[in-house]
C-alpha cells in the first residue's frame, strides 16, 4: 500500500474530480481482500489484508482500512478556497 501522504494527494485529488464519493454510506462491509483495487490508491487489497467495501449510489467503493481512515478525515476537512486560504 501507497504511503499515507501518498494517499491523501490521490484521495483530495479524487475526491476534487468526484471520482470518490464525499459522503459516508450508510453500511460498510469488512472482510478479507481478494486482490480487488483500492478505489483510493489503487493499489491491490491482498487476500491477507481487510478491505472495506460499500455502494455509493450504485458504484461500489473497495477500499484498504487506512486508505478507507484518510478518505474519511480528508472528505470532512473544509476544501481550502482558490489563493490557500481557509
């Protein structure tokens, strides 16, 4: 898996170009990793590793533990204005 400064520049810039949803779901499945891609770093959920995996509006989101922990703090964080100010 990508480092976590890695995957918070891939999960901000995703989340920017809406390719990841900025809204929790309502149910998270756990379980093991069967070699899906990680819609946040798109690295491989190994079959040794947990994935957690849900539906957001029809498209299902697969992703590691720590990737699915900085998609949830980066999506609450208020998205700074044009110009870096907050």
């Amino acid at each position: 898996m990508a480092s976590d400064t890695r995957v918070r520049a891939i999960v901000r810039l995703k989340l920017e170009s809406q390719l990841l949803p900025r809204t929790a779901a309502g149910r998270v499945w756990a379980g093991p990793g069967n070699n899906e891609v990680c819609s946040a770093c798109d690295d491989p959920v190994r079959k040794t590793q947990t994935v957690y995996e849900w539906d957001a509006d029809g498209v299902k989101v697969t992703m590691h533990v720590r990737c699915y922990e900085i998609w949830n703090t980066v999506r609450q964080r208020r998205p700074l204005r044009r110009g870096g100010r907050s």
